[in-house]
C-alpha cells in the first residue's frame, strides 16, 4: 500500500505568511509538467508496494494546470501502479481558479476531491495575507463545485490573525459551516522569518497575538466544528463522519509515498528522498535529489509524531513489539506529568492528546521523543 503526490509549486501570487517552497514564473509551468512525467517514469520502482490507496495534487497551486493535464497525470500513474483500489484523488485549488469551465472539465476527470484553500470569510483578512480571492469568490467556488456533482470538498482556514479574532473569525466559522462540507483545516497562523509577515514583525509592523488569545481563539474554533458535528481528529483536522482525509491520513499513519516534482519529498522502506532542483533546474531536465536512511529510533519518534498529532494516539502495545519493552516504559513514564495534567488520557494500551488540548502536541511528542 502506498501513496502518489504530484506537487506543482507555482503560485499566480505569494501569500504574506507562506515559508514553502514555490516559485511565480509561470513560463516554466509546461516544461516543468513534462519533467514530472519524466520523473514518474524514472521513479516508479522507487515504491516497495506498486498498490496504489491514494492521489494527491499538492502545491504551490496545482489548479494552475489545466483538468486535461491533471488526468494525463492519473492515466500515466494508472499506467505504471495497481491503482484499482484508489478512492480518492485530491486537488488542492485557489477558489479563483475554478471559473466555470475549469469546474466543468475537473468534473470529467477522476479527481474526485478538492481542497480548497480559503483562510477566511473576512475580505480584509484575504488582502491582509495577500490571497487572490474575496470571500464571495470562495463561497462561488464552493457552490460551484457542487452544481458540478463534486461534493467532497475539504477547506483551510487560518486563525490566530491578529486584528481578524473575536467576531471576524467566528463569523469565518459560521460561513465554513454553512457551506456543509465534509472537511474543514483550521491552522492557526504561524510567522516564519524570511515572509513578508516575518518582515512586518521584525519591523513592528504587525504584532503576533498572546498565547492566551492563541489558546482561546484554538477553542472557540475546536468547539464551534465540534458543535457543528465536525471531529477534530488531527490537530489541524475536522472532518464529518466518513470524510476524514484517506491521504493525509495514509501519510499519518506511515505509509509509504512517492513524490514527483521540485521539492516534493518520499518515503518508503528505510528511505527518505527529497527532490533539491530549483523549478529552473527542474525544468531543465536537471533533477536533484538528497536522501537519509532512516533507524529503527527515527521509526519510532516519526510514529510517536505522527500518532500524537490524531485523535487515536500512540498504541504502547504496538511501540513494545517493534521497537521494543524499554521505550514502552520510557514513554509511560514521560506521559505520568502530562496525564496528571489532564493533556493525555489513558484507553487500554493507548495513550492519545485530549483534541482540546492538541495546541500543546508538540510539547508532548518532545517530551515522548527517544
Ligand atoms: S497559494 Fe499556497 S503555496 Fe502559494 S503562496 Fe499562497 S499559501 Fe503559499
């Protein structure tokens, strides 16, 4: 079993908070899809399974590229693996890319999900962070998708904006719950150095919000999808039932991927990959890669990562059969603090982050380290 991700790193616009890698010369857009083809050819036994659960259009903006050309992706990856168990292929989109005829081909290809990256219901907090839409476009984009017949729909939302709290954010929320889709992402918004948003805090330009105004706006989002029948079963994840995401959740759960393009990464077996080419480089045919071989302890803390992050939680029982008895007693005596503190719960051999308090995860999972 194992996963496909296509990454596409181009973006029309830079968001003033986004730290990943993208790039906006849309010129190398085509030769860089060739590249990926290329690529997909070359790297197809990288895989231990050739059983293919899931297919993912991660970015940058793959809605940059056309619906004809993301199918061209799936024919070729059908081609190549066992894709007859795949349930879901997922692509991530800008809402002001889906114009109607965009939304009419998706609809004729086998993509069969869309993540949509709104942020929010507040048109000052989309120029704020630089997004190309407006709310009403979002809302647009949603409805559209559906007339179209494509009705699971994941959104992103950020909190934690200053300035964007209190009734702007709890209106965001009533607007993505109106929508009634199936999954919702609410990431709370971090500062990294080298954005515009690092610049405009170096510079006192924007101040950060408290850690309690963090902590409180982390609750009034957790209860108001809880209340709305959402379940936080990732730190960042909401989902109504049977709309968890299968492909992140393969990835949580250690499963093995295959990434193709400018900086997507893979993993499989004892191997973890990542391609370095620039877009430039990339689309040049020059394709470069670095790679680490993974221990039986980087095993271990990736599950103790991993698991931490979701609702179900690290199994001791399963941590003492592979990775053995010691780091089971390690870890149960590491969690003694934080179930007295009422941030993690014992069920059976489980022991799992109460999903109110997953704002704290991290600290746990250092702590949980080997
Ligand atoms: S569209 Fe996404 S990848 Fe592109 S700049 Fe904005 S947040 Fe970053």
């Amino acid at each position: 079993m194992a996963t496909l991700y296509f990454h596409i790193p181009f973006c029309q616009r830079i968001c003033s908070y986004c730290d990943f890698y993208k790039v906006g010369a849309l010129s190398l857009l085509y030769n860089v899809v060739e590249e990926m083809h290329c690529e997909l050819d070359k790297r197809k036994d990288y895989l231990a399974s050739q059983h293919i659960t899931s297919i993912y259009f991660g970015g940058g903006t793959p809605s940059l590229v056309q619906p004809s050309e993301i199918e061209r992706f799936i024919s070729h990856a059908r081609g190549l693996f066992d894709c007859s168990a795949v349930e879901e292929i997922t692509l991530e989109a800008n809402p002001d890319d889906l114009t109607e005829e965009y939304v009419k081909e998706l609809a004729k290809t086998s993509v069969n999900r869309v993540s949509l990256g709104i942020q929010s219901f507040d048109d000052g907090a989309l120029e704020m962070m630089n997004r190309r839409h407006t709310a009403a476009e979002a809302k647009e984009a949603v409805a559209r998708l559906k007339r179209y017949g494509i009705d699971n729909i994941s959104i992103d939302i950020i909190f934690g904006i200053a300035g964007y709290g209190g009734e702007t954010l709890l209106n965001t929320l009533n607007e993505a719950i109106k929508l009634d889709v199936g999954h919702i992402s609410a990431y709370h918004l971090t500062i990294e150095e080298r954005t515009k948003l690092g610049l405009m805090t170096q510079r006192g330009e924007y101040t950060p919000i408290s850690d309690e105004e963090s902590e409180r706006e982390y609750m009034v989002v957790h209860e108001a999808l809880k209340a709305a029948g959402y379940e936080h079963y990732e730190v960042s994840n909401y989902a109504k039932e049977g709309c968890r995401a299968r492909h992140n959740s393969a990835y949580w759960q250690g499963v093995e991927y295959l990434g193709i393009g400018p900086g997507a990464h893979s993993f499989s077996r004892d191997n973890r990959t990542w391609c370095i080419s620039s877009a430039k480089e990339y689309a040049e045919g020059v394709v470069k890669y670095e790679s680490e071989e993974l221990s039986s302890l980087d095993h271990m803390n990736e599950y103790v990562m991993t698991s931490l992050r979701r609702v179900e939680g690290i199994d001791l029982g399963f941590i003492e059969e592979r990775f053995g008895a010691k780091h089971a007693m390690r870890i149960k005596d590491a969690a003694r603090e934080w179930i007295e503190a009422g941030v993690v719960y014992v069920e059976g051999s489980r022991l799992a982050i109460r999903p109110e308090r997953f704002l704290v995860s991290d600290a746990v999972i250092e702590a949980f380290f080997a």
